[in-house]
C-alpha cells in the first residue's frame, strides 16, 4: 500500500484487495488517508475485505441459488432457499 499526494493536492491510496486487483481511493487529507490504509491492511490481513463489486445482492444471491441446488440437499430446503432468493 502506499499514500501519494495527487496534482489536485488530495491523498490517494493505492493498494490491492483480497482478489490481487489494484484499487484506488482519494482523500482531502493525509490523516484520513492513514485511516483507510490502516482499516484496509487489516481488514485483507484478516480475510474479511470485500471487494466493492456493481453486481446486485439479488444477482449474487441467484448464482448462491444456482450453486445450491447442484448439491444433495432435500427438496424443501430448495423450496425455500427459491423463495426467499425471489423475494
């Protein structure tokens, strides 16, 4: 990770999330530069960062279904998973 200073005069903080991709966000300052940095280390360390993603909760939950009901799982568990991933 590391914290620039941009020609706009903002803080940028370069780093790389759980799937090895580059990210990057901007700051006013320094200090929350920092902050972020410190919240992201940690957070990858620990295996809980989440890659922001413009994939919907409902489309997510549809490929989750998908993968599901591939497995041996009794019929009314399927049942319900399907309704509650429609509604």
């Amino acid at each position: 990770m590391a914290i620039n200073r941009t020609k706009a005069g903002t803080y940028a903080v370069d780093y790389y999330d759980s799937l090895r991709k580059q990210r990057r966000k901007t700051f006013d300052t320094r200090k929350e530069a920092e902050d972020f940095e410190i919240q992201v280390r940690a957070a990858v360390r620990r295996g809980e960062y989440i890659t922001p993603s413009k994939e919907t909760v409902k489309e997510i939950a549809k490929q989750w279904f998908e993968r599901k009901k591939q497995g041996a799982y009794r019929g009314s568990s399927i049942r319900q998973w399907r309704n509650h991933v429609d509604n």
